[in-house]
C-alpha cells in the first residue's frame, strides 16, 4: 500500500531503515545502515568488473557498496559520493576518477563515508569523514584513504590531485592534527597499483599546492606554504625559509616527475617560526635538498601550454649570477647571437616562451625576468623534436652552468638555447 504524508503507516523501507538503526545501536554488524532508495538496484549475479563499469558509467551509491560489499577491507561505510566544485585545471570534480598507469587503468572513487568501528552515525554537529577508494580493472578494491576522525577529532577530508606530470597522480588526505607547533597534516598517496606513501608533512591550514597539469610535457610540480603575517604571500618573491644549516631557500618542496621523487628542505623557519616538517620515515618518496649557502638553486621546467617555461632562480648572497639567452643572430641567420643578463642575490621568477609560426618560417621569444621582459625574432623554427630534457631541480657550485632548455632549430645545426651560471 502506499502511504501519503499524512497517513499513519510506514513503507516498507521506513520499517527496514528502523530496524538496522536499533541494530547498529546493540552492535549488530552490518553494511546497509544507510538508504539509497532512488538509486537502480544492482543484481547479485552481476560481477564486480560489471558493477565498476557501470559506476564509472552512472555513479551511484548502490554500486559503490556492492563493491566494497565483495572486499576484504571493511574500514568505512560510505554514505554519500563526493564531487568536488573547486575549479581545478584537468576540469574533472569525481566522484570517479580513471587513472592510467603502467599496469593498467585503475579507478577511484570519493565519498562521504562512517567508520565502521563507530556503533552509530554520526550526528548532524559532527561532520562526516571524506574517502577515496581505489579499484583495480577487475573492480577489487586494492585500499581505502581517509574516511576516520583524527586524535583531534577532525574528519580526514580527500582530494584526488595532480602535480603536472600527467602520469603523477595522488590521493591527498588532509586533517586537522596536533605536532606541536602545528595543527595540520597532511599525506600524498601516489595512485598505483600498489599505492605509494609519497609523502606526510605538518604545517598549517590554507598551505596549497601549485601545479599545472596534466599535461606530458610538464615534469614538475610545486608545493608552497603561506604563512599567515607575511607580506606578500606570494609562492615567489615572498619571504624566504632557512634550511636547518641555516641556509636561504624558498618556501616550496618541488615534485620531480623525472625520478618520482619530492625535493625540498625537510623543514624550514620563516622570521623565526617553523613553516613545515617532513616526517622522513614515512614518506618514501621524499629526498633532502641539501643547499649549501654558496650554490645556486633552479626549479623549474615545462609548463605545457603556449611552450611556456618558467624556472625559480636562488642566486646565493654576496655574488652574482648570469642568464644567457643564445639564438641565431636576427641580422645574419648563420651566426649565433648571445644575450646575458645579471641576476642578484635573491630569489628570481625566470621564463621563456617560444612561439614558432611555420607558414611565416620564423620564430618569437619572449625571455622575462621579473617584471622585465624582451622580445626576439629568429628566421627559423623548431624540428618535430620535443627540446631536450634537462633535470627539473639543478644545484650549481660557483663557476659552473647549467642549461635549462635547448630547441634544436632547422636545419638541426642551429639552437635556441638558455643558461645559468655562477662566476
């Protein structure tokens, strides 16, 4: 029978939803706690590469427990799927993401879910916490991210991120947590078929990383720290961090999608306070970046649109540095002609854009430093050949050069060419 709401009687699922509360309240064990009444029902016989398909296809909460239903991992129940609405470069908000990797695509899916060690919901004052389940092309659940309460009582919240590199993507998992002086931490999770703890680090909330993404040429992403009272806050020309040999580097730990590898200073202080902490022995994909006070720092590389590239540039105190721009000599196309420009102490945005036009056979460049720029024009344009790769973070002694990008120019004898170096 049906029941208007203003009759009297239950439905049908009223009375079931009753039941397996008062259940979960004595400490029954169960995995339907919650309703998920307009979703289609999904058939016993159909199997878990099936129900993934259809997920990715129609996500629904039905299919998503069927799932985790047919798992071994039975630390959360989700009750909601989870899309995100912040604007984010690869134009994709969940809740079901299909990532490619060397052994196949694998899926994950986001979700408000309950920790199934509580015995009851949690109330309206309490929010939910937010997880990320990964499946592998079979629809077996290969782990769970997030989806518990800190010591703090915090609800761990997910974000399915990437770092440029378009083969690089992370589960971030963030909470509110004590490690005295800070009160966040916050874990990358590199998507695998084994999942890798990349990296675990403490800071403070509102600490975002900077990437764009993903895109093949890219190999590099930027993780930076604002620190509320800093003026400006920027990710550079802000104030620099010391390393803990007291040494000046800027406020970023710099993802290298070239070795799979984080790279920074495992914690740094900003005017006397700690910005970060990198706990090391979690995080297996992080590597020390030991800069003595006398090197010269470049972070940078490809940025994947309009063959942009930007590097971070640290010149170290009481000297100079040098950029050097090399192409073919506008006035006579058979020589080469050098631009050099000097750096001070500090730390310095450098880019170049490269902007070839094949019908008119010729190419611009655009070399900014700072909030100077110059524009060039060289009669010729690049080969096919993507420019040759050179590492994403370089450390130079004095007196060394280091180049930073080349494009090989038709005929291949001729080159565009940018270098930096100390005396």
């Amino acid at each position: 029978m049906n029941s208007s709401p203003g009759d009297s009687g239950l439905t049908t699922a009223a009375i079931l939803r009753t039941i397996l509360l008062l259940g979960s309240l004595c400490g029954w064990q169960t995995s339907s706690v919650w309703g998920d009444e307009t979703a289609p029902r999904v058939s016993a016989a159909e199997s878990p590469a099936a129900t993934l398909a259809a997920l990715v296809e129609q996500p629904t909460l039905a299919r998503l427990r069927r799932l985790l239903n047919a798992s071994e991992i039975d630390e959360s129940e989700p009750v909601s799927l989870l899309a995100s609405d912040r604007p984010r470069p690869d134009k994709i908000g969940g809740p079901v993401w299909r990532i490619a990797t060397d052994t196949g695509v694998l899926t994950v899916v986001t979700a408000k879910a309950r920790p199934r060690r509580l015995t009851v919901s949690p109330d309206q004052a309490r929010n939910v916490p937010e997880a990320a389940y990964l499946f592998d092309e079979s629809g077996k659940l290969i782990e769970q991210f997030g989806g518990d309460y800190s010591l703090t009582d915090s609800p761990e919240n997910v974000e399915i991120v990437n770092l440029g590199p378009q083969e690089d993507w992370f589960i971030r998992v963030t909470r509110f947590d004590k490690q005295p002086p800070f009160n966040f931490c916050t874990d990358y999770y590199r998507i695998a078929a084994k999942p890798i703890q990349s990296l675990r680090h403490f800071h403070y909330p509102n600490s975002n990383p900077w990437s764009d993404g993903p895109y093949p040429e890219v190999r590099y992403g930027t993780l930076y720290f604002k620190l509320t009272g800093l003026d400006p806050p920027e990710r550079c020309g802000g104030v620099l961090g010391k390393s803990e040999n007291n040494v000046l580097m800027p406020r970023e730990i710099a993802w290298d999608g070239n070795h799979n590898r984080f790279r920074g200073a495992v914690t740094q202080t900003v005017n006397d306070r700690v910005a970060y902490l990198v706990d090391t022995e979690w995080s297996r994909e992080f590597e020390p970046l030991d800069r003595k006070a006398n090197q010269l720092l470049a972070v940078g590389g490809a940025r994947g649109r309009d063959a942009f590239y930007d590097w971070q540039i640290l010149v170290p105190a009481d000297t100079s540095a040098t950029v050097t721009l090399t192409m073919p000599d506008p006035a006579d196309n058979a020589t080469a002609k050098s631009i050099t420009r000097t750096l001070r102490p500090g730390l310095h945005m450098v880019s170049l854009t490269v902007k070839p036009d094949v019908k008119a056979g010729h190419t611009d460049l655009k070399l900014y430093i700072g909030e100077m720029h110059e524009e060039f024009r060289v009669a010729a344009v690049p080969t096919d050949d993507p420019p040759e790769a050179t590492p994403v973070i370089q450390v130079l002694d004095p007196a060394k050069t280091a180049r930073l990008i080349e494009v090989t120019l038709a005929p291949s004898d001729r080159h565009i060419s940018l270098k930096v170096g100390l005396p």
